[in-house]
DNA sequence: CTGTTAGCGCGTTCAT
DNA sequence: ATGAACGCGCTAACAG
C-alpha cells in the first residue's frame, strides 16, 4: 500500500505558494479572496481530490455534526419510523445519526447517554424508558450547553421540548369509535398508568366513556406492566371469564391487541360482532391479520422528523429551547376488528 | 450559563505540579509512572470529572471508533433486526454505528457513502442496493484502508468479506416442505435474477424440484421487480387464472407472500389445502395472520452481529480482509400455510 | 485581499 | 520516573 495520505491545506498552500489561511478562506467561501485565486485553489482542490478532514474541523470547531438517538428498541415497527425520520430530516441538514437503544431500561439508557456524550454529539433526542424517573444522565447533556428533545415517551423530570401524540385525542376517538358501532362495555387493557402515554391513553378512554353516558368499571382495566402479547391474552382471558365481561376491548397498543385477539379467536368469540377491538399505534401487521385491526396511527415519520427540527434549531442558535410539549394529531384507521356490535 | 469549560489533561497537571504527559500516562495506565504519581493523578481527575475530549483523542489518532451502516431501508423488520445485532455488538466493542439507508437506490446509496466516508468513520457495513453494480463508492473506502464487510444483499464488484445466508438451502428446504406435504406443481414468485439472493433462492427452487422429480415450468416463475405486496397479488392472479395454476407457491419474500395469500383468500382458495404457501424471511407479521404463514428465518441479529465483528477485527488489525464468503444458515419456520394438500 | 501567528487537547518522541 | 517540545489539520485573530 503507497502512502495515501491525503493533501492537506498545507500541501495546496505550498504548491500554490500562498498561505494555508488563503487557501481554507478560498474553499469555505470567504468574500474577501480575489476571484482568481479561488479559481485556482478550487481547481487544484478538485483535481487532487481535496477532502477535509473531518476529524480535524470538528475538533477545531468542537462540534460533531452528530445527533444522538436513543429509543428503547429499534427492532418496533414504530420506533423504527421515528428513527427513519429522524434520520432523514438530520441528513438534509447535514447532520449524522449515532443510533442507540437503551432496552427499555433506565441503565440501558444512561448507558446510552453517557458513551453518547462522551462522543461528543451536538444533541440529543430521545424517547425515554418506561423507568427513567431520574434525569441526571439528561442533565449532563444539559450541563454542557447541548440541547435535548424529547418525543413519545417522555419524562418532566428534564427541561425540554417534547414532541407527542395526542394520546388522549387518539384515545378518545378510538374509544368513541367502538362506542359507535355499538359497543358499551368497553375495557381497557393499558400500560404502566405513571408512564404519560399510557395515562393519556386511560384518560381519553375514560372520558368518552363519560361523554357518552357508558360506566367506567376500574376491573375492566387491566395495567400491563412489559405491553407484550402475552398479557393481552392472558388479561383478555381474565375479562372473559370473569362474571362481567365487556363487549369490547381498547388496547393500548397493537401488540396487546393481539394478544387479546388471539385469545378471543380461540375461545370462538366472535371479532368484530360478538367482541369489538381497537389496538393504539398502527402496527404494520394490523393492516394483514384477520380480522384486520382497528388502530390509531402516530406518524411515527413525522415525529422524528419534528423533533429533529426542533434540535438542529436549537443547535444551531446555541439554545437549550423552552418546556414546549408540542402535540401532534392521531389518525383512526378503522378497519375490521371494530365493526358493528351484532 | 457559567463557563463550564472542561478540565483538560493541562488543568490537571498545573493543579498537580506535574506535566501534561504525565498526567496522559497515568491515566492511560503506562508503567513508567510512580504509583503515587498515579493516584493523585486519578484522583484529581476522578474529582473533577475530568473527561477526556472525545474530539481530540480521535483528531490525534486519526480515528473515530465509528462505523458506518447502510441498508435499504430501515423500515423493514428484517433489516432493523441486522441494525440492532450491529449496533449492539458494535457497542461491545467501543464502537458507535452511523446508521444510513439508501432506500435500495444507487444515488442514495453513494450518497450515503460519502458522507459515511466525510464523517471519518473506520470501516463500513453495508448491504448493497439492488442497483449496485459498480463500485467506486465502495472503492473509496478501500482506497482510504478502511475495511469494508458486506452482508445479506452483496456485490461481487468489489473485494471483502461477505456474511450472507444459505438462499440455496433455506429456499431448499422450504420448498421441500412443500412438495413433503403433497405439493407438486409448484410456482415460484422470484425477484430480480441478477441479484444475488433471489438467484440463490431460485436455484434452490430448481434443484428441489429436479431431485424430487417434478417438472420445472418456466410460466410457473414470475419475477418481482420491487418485491412488494401488489406483486405478489397481481402474480398470483396471473397463475391462478393460467390454463396450468400451480398448487403451491414460494415467494421470495413474506410481504410478496402476503399479497399472494391476500389474491387467494379473495378467489376463495384454501390455503392451505387446495394451495401451499411459503415465505422467506420471517417477518413478524408472519406469525400473526390467519393462516399463518411458513417461512424461512435468516436470523437477522446474527448476521449483523458476524458481520460486525469481522469488521472490528479487520480494524484492529488494519487489514482489508479477504473476499470470505461466510454462509449462515437459516431456519425453516413451519407454520400452517405449508400444510398437507387435500 | 492576503500572510503570520497561535492554539484547540492530546499522544508521543526524545531527552534527562 | 518524568518533562519539554512538537505536531496532527484546521480556523480565527491580528496584522499588514
């Protein structure tokens, strides 16, 4: 292997015989370089295939050009949107992407946030674990003047922008949208209720079962502790049998949906018709099952495309940002698993 | 905000009366210093946080401990499932991963090139787009010594190390699963023969049937060009409606699968029974429709994980590698559309 | 419009 | 066992 060594500044600097300041203002663009000489800066640049050296000018700059993004796992259909949108909006303005998972666990997350720092990103965006309800690791990010912008799941314990769905809203039309097709005992399979999105969810369930006349009954809702199929099953299995079941049930997310399902189809329970089901969160393989499911979509894209648009702002005006809680709006796909009460 | 400027390896040998390189050594564990030297050193540090600045150490050693990804998409559950078996194995190892996605498009896959090779990373991992066929993105990277390993969707264009999956067996054995079960005119939704894997898949096709001494009926494969759902509908339709309709159907991939299944349900085949099913790839929807659909497992994680570890190795030891060919296995995953013919 | 100088923080000779 | 000195490649402050 010859000695690939790149040129440098220096190396066109004295091949040219000018300085190697004339030569970095030439190339970035700097007003007060006659024409000619960029000219010829730029011509020997390109034709000896000139690249800067990254490491080089963020070390000088002490910036990265790096964003971080942690999620608690990348193998989810939603979080794997978040994660190309994120990617995609960084990209168009020159930024890159260290992507992590913290497993959904708070040390997998602080983890995550302190090899993050530690290679020196320019921000963060994250959506926490279910137990992040400490915010040090956060904090340190904060500390060092790099701003961070929280989406999904997020926590108060850090100051920041947030970019969420409208759970409630979600919640809420989901819930109506049983209500209408006939349904009025209607159960609720949630998840850890101090987690937001799973109170937000509870919450709009509640309040249109109260808008629209329908009993709340605290044992038709179930906490799911992992949202894993698994419970939506084994939860499912307990409304059933037991001496009050619903005709319904809104889960908080669509995995949990199928769980439930699953369970109804083999104890021969009628989907939709003789049960009605609402899943959260539009998984890709809601639209394929049979009977297809009723869900809530998040635009998982566009909120990491928001998100980061709010940090590279931030970045960039060297800000920290405010405790913005922007909401973006849910869409109801209503397909079979809802249809009409028989 | 308070200047909150790190402590640097000078401020710690001021502090101590000691001198920059010093205090390097002692940290960085080197023999020729006096344990107490050390202690004081490491405990300065320990109590000012010192943090050694990223940026600086990767400037001085000309390398970043970053590694570059590109896949087609990032969506896709098999895809997101390698980018996790990288990033955690990378993890391990003290490497961070840039993930990228060139949407299975050359522009986009250059373009994800050269900015991956702008950033400094080490070395790359990448599964190539289905239009890559020349390789000077790729060349760079060598150019630079920066090893690169391909993986799942390769390219015989440029020298490495390639971790991909057995697609003559996998597509070996599911199909003959099909023909165990009493299929025996056997179509074949392939994709684009230049590709590797749908070649690979495809011969395995072929040679199932050639040694179980069923005919091979050219109008029985169709090729997908963008491997979606619509095809493998508008496929299927085609077969079924054909003077000769197979009685079974292996499809390149679960989504074409699924397209074929929605086509049969709809023309009320059963399936199985009056038709056989077959995926590849195992997507997790697979699991989840009615009936579910059999499939062959490429084991995703895995192969991101070898993958990455050959790469880290080939950066440790500032090697190229050779042009391995490294097989994993798959796993036929039997579920119920490949069941007994009636 | 251009050159000179200096230094970012660290690792690494070469001395001692 | 330790220090002095240098330089990685680039940008920015200060001169002219």
């Amino acid at each position: 292997m010859s000695e690939k060594r790149r040129v440098t500044l220096k190396d066109i600097a004295i091949a040219l015989n000018v300085s190697p300041s004339t030569v970095s203002r030439a190339l970035n663009g700097y007003h007060s370089i006659s024409d000619e000489t960029v000219r010829q800066v730029k011509e020997y640049a390109e034709k000896h295939h000139y690249v800067p050296n990254t490491l080089a000018v963020n070390f000088r700059k002490s910036r990265t050009s790096l964003i971080g993004l942690v999620v608690p796992h990348i193998v989810h259909h939603f979080f794997s949107t978040t994660i190309s949108g994120v990617i995609e909006t960084a990209k168009k303005q020159g930024y890159h992407v260290l992507v992590t998972q913290s497993g959904d666990v708070k040390d997998g997350e602080i983890f995550a946030c302190r090899t993050l720092l530690g290679m020196g990103v320019d921000g963060l965006v994250i959506s926490v674990s279910n137990e992040t309800f400490v915010a040090e690791h956060l904090q340190d990010f904060l500390d060092e003047e790099k701003p961070i912008v929280q989406f999904d799941k997020i926590t108060d314990h850090i100051h920041s922008p947030k970019v969420v769905v409208d759970d409630f809203d979600g919640a809420y039309q989901a819930v109506k949208n049983l209500i209408d097709n006939g349904y009025s005992k209607i159960a609720h399979l949630s998840g850890r209720l101090e987690v937001k999105n799973a109170q937000g969810r509870f919450q709009g369930y509640k309040k249109a079962l109260k808008d629209h006349g329908l009993e709340f009954r605290e044992e038709w809702v179930k906490g799911c502790w992992d949202i894993i199929e698994s419970e939506g099953f084994d939860f499912t299995k307990e409304l059933m049998e037991s001496s009050n079941p619903p005709d319904a049930i809104f889960c908080i997310t669509d995995l949990v949906a199928l769980g439930a399902l699953k369970y109804l189809k083999s104890a021969d329970y009628e989907v939709p018709g003789k049960v009605g089901l609402m899943g959260f969160s539009n998984w890709m393989l809601s639209e394929y099952i049979s009977p297809s499911l009723s869900s809530v979509d998040q635009h998982g894209f566009e909120m990491g495309e928001r998100a980061t648009e709010i940090l590279i702002n931030l970045i960039k005006e060297h800000s920290l940002g405010e405790d913005d809680l922007i909401e973006m709006k849910t869409e109801l796909i209503v397909r079979q698993s809802s249809q009409k009460r028989l």
